[in-house]
C-alpha cells in the first residue's frame, strides 16, 4: 500500500455514498460472538465518502453520531457490514444508552428525530432497520455470485483480501500486528494508530472494490479455485441493496 496514496485518496463514489468499516476492542475468542457482535466493544470505525474523505469515529462513544452521519447517504458500503458492523453499533449504542446520564443525553440527541429513544430502548438490530434500503454489502453479494455459479463449498469463502489481490493487486496492511483478528489486541497495546491506518485501508480496499464491481469488471479472487493463482469469473456480480 502507498500510505501517501492513502492520504490523497480521492474515492469519487458518486454523491449520497459512503464505505464503511470498523474494528472492535474485544478478541472474538467465541465463534459465537459472530453472531452477537452487540457484545463486542468499538475501537474504532472508519468512513469515506466524497465530500469529507476519511472520518474516523473513536470508541462506542462516536457511534451515535456515525448512525446519524451515515443516515444522509443513499447508499452505505461495506463488506460484511449489515451482518457484523452494524451489530457493533447496535452495542455500542445500547452501552452508551444504558450508562444514564450524560452518556444517555448524549445517544438521545445524536438519534433525535431518527429514533424514537426513550419509547424504544435500542436494542440488537435496531442499526439494520435504520439504514435498511441503503445498504450494498459487496459480501452477500460476492458470496451470492459464487454460489450461482457452483463455487459454493465447505468452508471456501472469498474475502476482502482474497478479492482486493485479484482485483486492485493491493492487499490488507498491518506492521506491527497480523491482520483484523490481532487488531483488538493491537488496540489494546496502544497501537490505536496503526490500527486505525488498517481499518482505513479496509474502507479503501472495499471502496474501490466496489467502483470496479459497479461498472461491470469481472471478479477476480486470489486462491479461491486454485492455490496462489488469480481466478477471474465470468458474469457480473449483481450489486443489490438491501
């Protein structure tokens, strides 16, 4: 990755669009915290969009403010976001909310007139139904595409890093810790810095991803079908949003 790309990175999206990403503080030593990700603490979550680049949102105590921020897009990107990112924001909202106090002002006046806190504590969920008809999750639909065409099997499933290799030939950066699954404890150790450059990287890689599957490229997916080998699909993946 060129970092000096990175901090010139101008993503042309379109207007209304914005890519999104984050990394939790907790290490997921329970596979079934996958599918409770409201358990899991923020560290932080990263966006960009047109108008403002890269934002970064610290600690559950942002994402109140990241729902409304993302609430003035048409459309959300993320790579496996409405299953596992907005889960984190659930949690993270209900934590803040159940404080009391200032930390309860504060999610009641970031989701004023958005949601109707005080009537309806937030609860697991509660993201997906907000930005529901926004979101293109470039993972269900990767994964859609691939099992239309008879790749689907045990325990083979592209990634974010299988798919920016064969696509972009870039790939996921992390120097002092190895990849997404160290980043809690990399946070943990006060390497908020480097974390937050490889949670932005993600929102890059998805970015870009996302431009070329939109204009019609080709899947390309390293490793997928053949070992350390770039596999290219025929079709178009179709970009839904949900």
């Amino acid at each position: 990755m060129n970092f000096e790309k990175l901090l010139k990175y101008n993503p042309e999206l379109g207007k209304n669009v914005i890519v999104v990403d984050g990394e939790i503080f907790k290490t997921i030593d329970d596979p079934r915290l996958w599918q409770t990700p409201w358990e899991l603490p923020v560290s932080v979550f990263c966006t960009v969009d047109d108008k403002r680049g890269f934002r970064d949102w610290i600690g559950d105590q942002s994402i109140a403010q990241l729902i409304k921020y993302l609430m003035n897009f048409d459309t959300i990107v993320g790579f496996n976001h409405i299953q596992f990112d907005y889960g984190v924001m659930d949690g993270a909202v209900m934590r803040e909310f159940n404080l009391g106090g200032k930390a309860t002002k504060r999610v009641r006046k970031a989701l004023e007139g958005i949601y109707d806190v005080g009537m309806d504590d937030p609860e697991p969920g509660m993201v997906k139904r907000l930005l529901k008809g926004k979101s293109v999750d470039l993972n269900l639909d990767v994964q859609h595409f691939l099992n239309s065409k008879g790749y689907s099997r045990k325990g083979r499933r592209a990634n974010l890093n299988s798919i920016s290799t064969g696509m972009l030939y870039e790939s996921k950066i992390s120097s002092r810790f190895e990849g997404g699954a160290e980043a809690p404890k990399a946070w943990r150790q006060r390497l908020c810095f480097e974390v937050n450059l490889y949670c932005r990287v993600d929102v890059y890689l998805t970015a870009e991803i996302y431009k070329k599957l939109l204009s019609g490229e080709p899947l390309k997916n390293e490793g997928w079908v053949d070992a350390d080998k770039i596999n290219e699909f025929e079709g178009k993946v179709i970009l839904k949003v949900r």
